[in-house]
C-alpha cells in the first residue's frame, strides 16, 4: 500500500493523543504487523487492532478502533479465552525467544539473518502489548458494570486494591535480590535491563544498584499488601484484574529484555555501517535487514495498518491546539501534598526527583521506584486505575493523579505545586 493511501485510510477516523514514548524509526518498525489479525490468530485470537497512529513522539488512539478491538476480545473471552492462557505464552514465547537469541549471538549467520529472526520476536512480542490494552478496555467495562452490584462506596479505591498484583514482576524480583546476598555483579546481568526501557537507555551499573541495596536495607520492612474483602461473586474478576494488571508489566518487561538481549547483534549492525549503537534508533529494522539502511529523522511520524507500516515525514494529522493551563485527573489514591514538580520522561532524568518533589510523568514504570519513594506525590499524563502508577501510589499511600493527559506539557521542573488528590486537580501554586 503507498504511503497516501495509508494516511487516507488514518484520516477516516477521529484520533486522540494517547501514550508519549520516546521512539525513533528502530522501535516503530519493530510493532510492523503485531497488531494485525493473523498475529493474534497465532495466539488463538480471531481480534485485530486494525491501524495505530505515531506522531510527535506519541502513540494516537482511535475511539471507533479500540472500541472494535476491544469487542473482539470480549467475544473471545465470553467463548471460553483465558487471560492466564494469555499470560502463559508470553512467558514460555519469552523463555524460548531469549534462548533462542543466546544461540544467535554465537553462530555463524549473516547479521541480516539474525535481525530478521529478531524482528519476527518483536512482531509477536508487541502482539502481546496491543492485547493488553484491549484486555483493559475490557476488563474496566465489566468490572464498572459488575463491582457496584455488591460494593457501596468509593468503587475506584476498592478495584485498584483489588487488582494489586499477586505474582511477582522482575522489579520486585530485582529488590528481592538486592535485600539478599547476591553480587552486584550478578544481579546486574540479571536485572539491568530494567533501567533501558527505550531499546538504547543503558542497563543499571554497578554503582546504582549499590545505592539501591543500600536504600532497602536502610528502610523498615516493606508493609505486606492488605486485600479488601472480596464478595465471592466477584473473586474471579478480582483475580483476572490481578492478572491482567501482571500481565500489563509483564508484556512490556519482557520486549525490553528481548531487546536488551539483542544488543550485541544491534551493535555489530551498527558498525558495520558506520554508526553508533544510539545512531541506530533512527534506522528502520526492516531497511537494514534489507541491506538499504536509510536514517530518518529523530521525530518520526508513522502509521502501522494489518501487516503493513509507513514512515512520514511530514505530520499526518492536523493537533488540536489549546491553551488549557487546567491539570485535572483521576484520583489513584486520596490526599493533597505541596512540592516543587520534576518532570521525568525518560530513566535518565530520574535521579533529579529529590525528598517531598513531585513527580510528573507521562507513566511510571517498575524501573521508577526509587524516585517514587523519594517524591511526595505523583501526577501522570496516562494510566487507568490499574496501572502502575495507581498502584504503587495505593502501596506507598502518596497522593496520585493519573491519566491528566497534559501535565507534562503545562508543567515545568521548579514550579511548586499543590496536588489536590481529593478533587483530581494540580494547581500551579
């Protein structure tokens, strides 16, 4: 398909900024074809995301199309799909896609070859990301239609504590490991790829992770999560949200890790051409496993349709502008709290967060921890009342508003904030 017919098909329906992400052409083309239906049906899926839309560094988000993907997946689930099924692929995909790149690494195969198994990883590997966010579309249908049947109250607070995940995800592995007495060195190799969650952020050194183990060894012993009681009616939904809110971490974790992983064949691409490892951020998979690598610009705009993707220049659609300086959100979890805001969009940028700041981000990651202690309130552009942000607000019992689309943009470093998470509103104060 030529690219104009691509932006025709994109200008067919309404779309809304969604997700910031840092991406440059390497990681856009690494989603080519994750999304498309005969994907899923590799999974046991008859769903599609039909066309997702990149520009400005932000993923765009079509109502009509979501809500089509996510009427998919209810049918899928209502005739007998399972989200721990789900899960169990990605984490068996993941074990034997890591085995499989350890192999790569060593033999003696063309670099051209070896990115094109890689690439076919990542295409399955992001099917699993799409089918989150279609499973949490889901999920909060349901659980607003079914949780008010048996629970008065605050209803947000009761889902999100509910939802707290049971199964351990690699950065909870990661403190385990630090409280124990592993080497650095080792955890390191284990772990490290929990700070590059860019596909080019380096992994943690050495010295971080000491101040990490030094941090948790000098905290009190972590409080044990206190479930709410669950009427029986909705104990399985409550351990589907558990799982999905796992999986959520999960799904995005392990893409890292793959890519991490893939680092010294990515490199060894690099140079053959001349470049730097973080050059090749602007260069297509696809364009150098064909052997014609092209560098596109650092703010790419892309358009991802079944199988099939295209790079634009150009923006492909027209931003609606606004001068709204109000922050409102969702509140993850009650209070207010006055600090000075630090903006945080990548890991880098995290060791700015000092004591009683708050954090400002598009959405946190496991990877944000740290900073997470140290500040006294966070505000978020994305996230629903499952994400991580909320959760982790919930577990340390700071004041947290999530999903305010436009905090990171109408706030910068040093101003000094009040965090009304009785209300949902950030004032510039």
């Amino acid at each position: 398909m030529a690219p104009q017919e691509f932006k025709q098909k994109v200008l067919g329906y309404k779309w809304e900024r969604w997700l910031e992400r840092p991406f440059g052409a390497f990681m856009l083309s690494l989603f080519r074809g994750g999304n498309a239906r005969s994907s899923f049906e590799k999974l046991g899926v008859d769903a599609e995301c039909e066309m997702w839309l990149f520009q400005n560094n932000a993923w765009y988000r079509s109502e009509k199309i979501t809500e089509s993907f996510a009427a998919e997946l209810k049918r899928a689930r209502e005739n007998g799909l399972s989200l721990f099924s789900i899960t169990d692929l990605c984490e068996q995909f993941h074990q034997q896609s890591e085995t499989r790149i350890n192999e790569l690494l060593t033999e003696h195969k063309s670099l051209e070859e070896k990115l094109a198994e890689i690439a076919g990883m990542a295409k399955t590997s992001t099917t699993f990301i799409w089918f989150a966010h279609g499973f949490e579309d889901v999920f909060s249908e349901i659980l607003h239609r079914e949780v008010p049947k048996y629970i008065s109250g605050d209803i947000e607070k009761f889902i999100g504590d509910t939802s707290f995940p049971i199964k351990k995800n690699a950065y909870v592995l990661l403190e385990e490991a630090l409280l124990g007495n592993e080497t650095l060195k080792i955890i390191q190799e284990t772990f490290g790829w929990i700070r590059a969650r860019d596909g080019f952020s380096e992994g943690f050194s050495i010295e971080e992770l000491q101040k990490q183990r030094d941090t948790l060894r000098a905290e009190s012993k972590k409080q044990k999560h206190i479930f709410p009681e669950i009427p029986e009616p909705l104990l399985l939904l409550a351990r589907e949200t558990q799982e999905l809110v796992y999986f959520r971490t999960l799904r995005t974790d392990l893409f890292y890790k793959l890519l991490y992983k893939a680092r010294p064949i990515f490199t060894a691409m690099a140079q053959q051409y001349g470049l730097s490892l973080p050059q090749l951020k602007n260069y297509s998979i696809h364009d150098l496993i064909a052997g014609t690598p092209r560098e596109y610009p650092e703010s790419i705009n892309a358009i991802g349709y079944g199988e099939e993707s295209a790079f634009f220049i150009e923006p492909i659609i027209t931003e609606d502008s606004t001068d709204n300086q109000e922050i409102h959100g969702m509140v993850a979890y009650k209070g207010k709290v006055k600090g000075v805001a630090k903006i945080v969009k990548t890991v880098a940028e995290l060791d700015k967060v000092k004591d009683g700041d708050i954090l400002v981000t598009q959405m946190t990651f496991p990877s944000f921890i740290m900073a997470m202690k140290r500040a006294a309130g966070f505000v978020t552009d994305e996230g629903g009342i499952t994400c991580h942000a909320a959760i982790v607000a919930r577990e340390m019992k700071k004041p947290c508003i999530i999903g305010t689309k436009n905090a990171t943009k109408v706030l910068h470093d040093g101003d000094m904030v009040e965090v009304d998470a009785e209300q949902g509103i950030v004032r510039k104060i």
